[in-house]
C-alpha cells in the first residue's frame, strides 16, 4: 500500500510536470521552483505535511525572494535555514530575468510575507515541528511570472491571459483537490481571498463539510498588513474558533 508521504511526493511530482507542459504566450520568464527546488521541496513536505493535521493554509503562488529562491512556500531564506532547518541544493531555471536571478539559499533579499508568517508561527508554537504537527502550508500555483521589462515586476497568475490562466487552474485545481483528499484537515484557510475562493472550489468539487476561512495576506503592498500582521491574522484565527 501507498504510504501517505509516497503519494503526496508522486503526485507533487506530477503536477509540476503538467505545469510544464502547459503552453503561455506571455512575454516574460516562468519559473518553476517545483523543478529546479525540486529537493528543497520534497525534503520540505517528507518532513512537515502530515496527514490529519487540524488547519490547512493555501497561499497563492511564490513571492520572488521566497519560494522562488528556495523551494518552500514563504520560503524565506533565513526562515527556511534558521527555523525550518533545511539545506538542499537549488539548481537554476532555464531562463532567467537579470534582475531575477535564483540563487538560492545564498540570497540575501528577505521575502518579507514569508518572514511575517514564519515569525508569527515561530513565536506562538516554538518549533517548526510543533507548528507542522497540526498545520500544513501549501501553495495553489507553483509557478512565478516574471515580467520581461527591465525591472523584473512579479506578475500574479489573475493577470495571465483568460484561456491561459484557465488551463493553469483547471491543473491547480486538480492537484489542490487531491492534496486535500490526502491530507484530510478539518479547516480550510486562504492566506488572501483568492486563495480562500480556490478552496470554496475544492469544498464544492469534492463536497467536504470544511469551514473554509482566510487571513488577511501578509504581503508589503498590502497597507493593513503593514500595520501588524501578526496581531491581525492571530485575532482572525482566534475570532474563528481555528486557534
């Protein structure tokens, strides 16, 4: 029989394939840190996704100096060294931006919505192994969009053309179904609405009973999140009965 850890590896490893295979007239760099993180990233779920945990958190798809850079949603470099404990080699995408460039866990760059939820989580339960006890972190799309102009601007995958970006969910959709068929949590948390309407999909697709929730998204551009996050998303957690 197939253990649980097995199947989430076979099927995270399937779906950065069909996000591969996908055709986009976009005229910038994608990136997928499925790929070239690919051992950041399976250490990262052979070690903190459980099965049963008690809230799952959905983020959108990785920041530039986060997941990007290290294969671990909100990856923060020095969240990812320092309080997750992981070190795995990062390889390089096939084209990138200049002012983009992957470097892994040698870039200095903080991804600031990763060290604001990562802080948050460190503080209240200590260890990252406490925390992933009860709690998984995943993200919807896998893949980051980096505009061509000379500044490199992330682009979100809203923005993609309409026939584009519904082939891309139709396979994020599919993967976050199945993710949440292994998993089993019995809370459903958006980190942002857009993230909380794909979990309402997944609730209708697969007709689970889960509350679905969100948290206020801990990005810079946002002004509300800029003025303590910390105490925001803990307040709207606790106001929901979650924590």
């Amino acid at each position: 029989m197939v253990s649980f850890k097995e199947a989430l590896i076979h099927r995270t490893a399937l779906f950065s394939a069909q996000v591969d295979s996908l055709e986009f007239s976009f005229e910038g760099f994608i990136y997928n840190p499925l790929d070239y993180a690919w051992a950041m990233h399976s250490a990262y779920l052979l070690r903190y996704i459980n099965e049963g945990v008690k809230v799952f958190f959905l983020g959108m798809n990785p920041g530039p100096f986060g997941m990007a850079q290290t294969g671990v949603p909100f990856g923060d470099v020095e969240m990812v060294t320092e309080w997750f404990k992981l070190a795995k080699e990062i390889g390089k995408p096939p084209r990138e931006h200049p002012k983009r460039p992957i470097l892994g866990l040698q870039c200095k760059r903080r991804e600031v919505s990763g060290t604001r939820l990562w802080s948050l989580m460190g503080e209240r339960f200590g260890s990252a192994e406490a925390f992933f006890a009860q709690h998984a972190v995943m993200n919807y799309c896998p893949l980051v969009f980096v505009d061509k102009g000379e500044g490199g601007r992330n682009i979100v995958p809203q923005k993609l053309k309409k026939g584009e970006r519904d082939a891309l969910e139709t396979v994020c959709d599919a993967y976050l179904d199945d993710v949440l068929r292994l998993i089993k949590p019995r809370y459903l948390v958006g980190i942002g609405q857009y993230a909380k309407e794909k979990l309402l999909g997944s609730k209708r697709r697969l007709g689970l009973p889960n509350g679905v929730f969100s948290v206020l998204h801990p990005s810079p551009s946002s002004p509300l999140a800029n003025q303590g996050w910390s105490e925001l998303a803990t307040r709207q957690l606790e106001e929901e009965g979650i924590w």
